[in-house]
C-alpha cells in the first residue's frame, strides 16, 4: 500500500513525524498536491471585526504548533460554524478521560471506514505514538477486517467493533454493546461514542469538500 502521507504538508511534532514517515502504512494511494473543493478563507482576520479575530485565534490555538489547516481555511468562511467546530472537536481531543490510544484507534478505523485518507494521514501515527501496534494498524487499515485477528488486544477490538457499528450501520448490536461495557465505564463509553460521531463528522465534512482528493483509494 502506498502513502499519502506526501500529499498535504502536515507539520508534526518530530518524533511523531518520525513515526509518520516511516511506520504509518496508508490503506490509500499517493498524491503530491492538495486543494479543497473551495477557495480558501483568508488566512487572518478581518481587522475591523473583533467577533471573526477571536473566532481565528481559537482556530489557530487549537492547531498550534502547526499552522491553520485547509480544513480550517475552508470552514472560516463560515466563521460561528467554524467557531463550533474547534471548541466542540477540542473538547473531545483534549477534556476526555478516555486513553490516547483508544481515541486514536477509533479514529484511526473510522478513517478507513468513510474513505478519508487526511483524517488517516493525521491519526494513524497518533495511534502509534499512543501504544497501538503497528500490526494493529495494520489489521484496522483494512475495511473489512477479521475480527479477532492478532494485533489488537479484546479491548482494542471492543473499540473497533463499536466504531464500526457507529459508523456503518448507526445502530448498535446489543452484543457490541455489552461488550464494549466489559472494558469501559459509564463516563468512558459517553465519550468514546461523542469521539465516533464527532469524527464521523469530520470525515463526511473533509470528504465533501475534497472530493476530489477522496477518491484516490485503492
């Protein structure tokens, strides 16, 4: 499987970065530029209107160190949207209880799931870094992979299984429930479906206004 990981310029901290170049394997295909379906927002504020520059600085707080995104510089045209979409998407990346690696994994199948190889290209290495396995990534990069395969520990399968009936069917198995309750307490299963649906969010909004982009899969 070949990498997208050269596509868009992402800016990772080094040793994450270190993990994404060499480790990450994509389940998508290679390609060297990147555009959204729309133009760009501008890049800073409109300085006669304090309401959109401190809209821009929660957006570019959140990101830093790196710079603002083409996600971000696309939904900045929408500034109240935009302004929703980080504070709720930085509460769930940043006020849970949940482990790194769980929110990492999720994130990481629901990537594969909805065919969204920039969401992949950001969380994959995410997940590395947070104690996933390579062979774990491995398995989930696949769409339709065996459950129980090695690689993934039952808690982690616990994860994946309830991600993918989230995002595949909406409706979940009692079965998939129950068993995601065996690993995860009350507070814990709250915040892991909020981080499914939030990020099934992201994926559907990157995917429709980068269509084009989206469609390279092998």
């Amino acid at each position: 499987m070949l990498s997208l990981l050269t596509r868009v310029p992402i800016q990772l901290p080094p040793s994450i970065l270190a993990i994404t170049t060499t480790t990450a394997k994509s389940p998508f295909s290679t390609h060297s530029t990147h555009t959204m379906r729309l133009p760009y927002a501008p890049a800073t504020p409109n300085p006669d209107d304090p309401e959109e520059q401190r809209i821009y600085a929660a957006a570019v707080a959140r990101r830093a160190p790196r710079p603002l995104q083409p996600l971000d510089l696309t939904l900045l045209h929408a500034p109240p949207l935009a302004a929703g979409y980080n504070a709720f998407l930085q509460a769930v990346r940043t006020q849970t209880s949940l482990p790194a690696a769980v929110r990492e994994l999720a994130i990481a199948r629901i990537a594969v799931l909805n065919h969204a190889p920039y969401e992949w290209a950001h969380h994959a290495p995410l997940a590395l870094a947070a104690g996933v396995s390579q062979r774990g990534l491995d398995v989930i990069s696949r769409k339709e992979a065996r459950v129980g395969s090695e690689g993934l520990d039952e808690r982690e399968w616990a994860v994946v299984m309830y991600a993918d009936a989230m995002t595949r069917d909406v409706e979940v198995p009692a079965d998939v429930f129950q068993e995601l309750r065996r690993w995860f307490d009350e507070r814990e299963v709250v915040e892991l479906t909020v981080t499914v649906a939030a990020y099934n969010a992201v994926s559907r909004i990157l995917v429709a206004l980068d269509g084009e982009y989206y469609s390279f899969l092998l």
